[in-house]
C-alpha cells in the first residue's frame, strides 16, 4: 500500500527515454533470471536482521559471484529507469504520513474545509457501468456500443462533477490541501497549489524548513528523496498537475 502520483502530462522526450530504459531493465532481469535458481542462493532471516536488509547479497546463503553482478545489473538498471522517470513519485502509507506532517509545519499545505459530496451516477440518469465503459472502451465494448449520445451528455456531465470535487482547493490559501493526500481517490493536485508549496518551501529552507525536514525524516538519503519530491512539485507546475493514486 502506498501513493503513487503522476503529473497530468507527460513530456515525449521523457517517455522514449523511460522506454529505452524499461527495456535495459527487462534485459537484465532476463539476463539473471537465465542462471540456475540455485545460484541465487537460500534465504537466511537471521543473516538478514543482523544486516538490516533483505535484499542483500549476503543475506542469502550460497550466493554465487556471477548471480550477484546479474542481480546488481538488475538494480542499476531500476535506478536508471526511475532517474528519468521524473513525472511519477512514490511513497508508502507511512512515508506520505511523515511528509504531510513535515509539509503542514512548514506551511506547503493546510488542513481545509471539507470536500464537496461526490456525485452519484444515479442522479445523472446513468449507471457506474455506463461510467466505467466511458472511460474504457476497450474493456467495455458491449456496454460502450450500447451508450447513446444523451447518456454520453450525462456520464460528461457526472465526470466533470467529480473532477471538480477532486481538485477542490478549499479555503483561500496558498499550498497543498491536505485531503488530497490522505487516500487514493485520484486527486487532482493543481499547478498552482504546487507553485505555492514549492515558493514557500524555497521561502522556509534557509529559515527552518531544512532543520525540521531533516529531523522528521532522518536520514541524508531521506532528505535527497525530499529534495526529489520538491523536483516533482515544480514539474507538475508546468505539467498540468499532477494525480494522487
């Protein structure tokens, strides 16, 4: 379980370039998963305490040389793949809990007003699954052929009720509400909500910003993964926002 967010628009150039690397890493997971399932040795739960992780090499009894560099080929090429991949940002339920916290403190986002109800489909007249096959033709092509011009005008209309409730702003303030990050309904996070978090992050990280940041999360890598979220923040300025899943 975690937040999976992506900005609205995707740029061509990062897209080739996250395909290119997609297909470096389903060459080397192909190039490993070729050697016997013996080399990747047997898993030790007491070697992996003591280490701290895992996925370490040495927390696997009878791990071989050759599967080891097929395993770190695997990894590097993940990492590749993730470095130009700039439009999508990730975090689990307990990550996402810290950085609304260290987000609210330092004033990037707010505690607002409730959200307006979500629509119903059956006051439009229409059903979830007239909805559903709207959205998804291909997997719905029976339901989608039997929809009709004047039930395409209400799903329209139902759609663009809900997407005004998934990126409600709230009250008048600046920065990230913080409803939009506390369940993966797909909201919308607006460019102009980004600009202000990332202005008043840039604002508070000479001040406090940094000190607190770094004594919420911890670590010098969690602060680079920070760093990484402010990057994300004002790209979705420029790319339409971006959608919490």
């Amino acid at each position: 379980m975690g937040y999976d967010m992506s900005w609205r628009r995707v740029d061509d150039s990062e897209q080739e370039a996250v395909a290119e690397a997609r297909n470096a890493w389903n060459a080397a997971v192909t190039a490993r998963d070729t050697l016997p399932r013996e080399e990747a040795g047997k898993f030790n739960p007491a070697k992996a305490d003591e280490i701290g992780d895992r996925e370490a090499h040495d927390a696997y009894d009878g791990r071989t040389a050759r599967y080891r560099e097929a395993q770190d080929a695997v990894m590097a090429a993940s990492e590749a793949m993730g470095a130009v991949r700039k439009s999508y940002f990730r975090l689990n339920i307990w990550g996402m809990a810290r950085y609304r916290e260290v987000m609210h403190q330092i004033g990037m986002a707010f505690q607002d007003d409730p959200y307006p109800a979500w629509p119903k489909a059956e006051d439009y007249g229409i059903t979830h699954e007239q909805v559903w096959a709207a959205e998804n033709p291909k997997e719905h092509p029976a339901e989608f052929a039997a929809i009709t011009p004047e039930i395409m005008d209400q799903v329209l209309a139902y759609q663009a009720e809900q997407d005004r409730v998934l990126s409600w702003h709230g009250k008048e303030m600046p920065g990230l509400p913080l409803h939009k990050f506390g369940s993966n309904d797909g909201w919308l996070v607006l460019p102009v909500e980004c600009e202000a978090a990332v202005r008043i992050w840039r604002k508070q990280k000479g001040l406090r910003g940094e000190v607190l940041v770094r004594d919420k999360l911890g670590s010098d890598d969690a602060f680079a993964y920070w760093l990484e979220w402010i990057e994300f923040l004002q790209g979705a300025v420029t790319h339409d926002g971006f959608e919490v899943w």
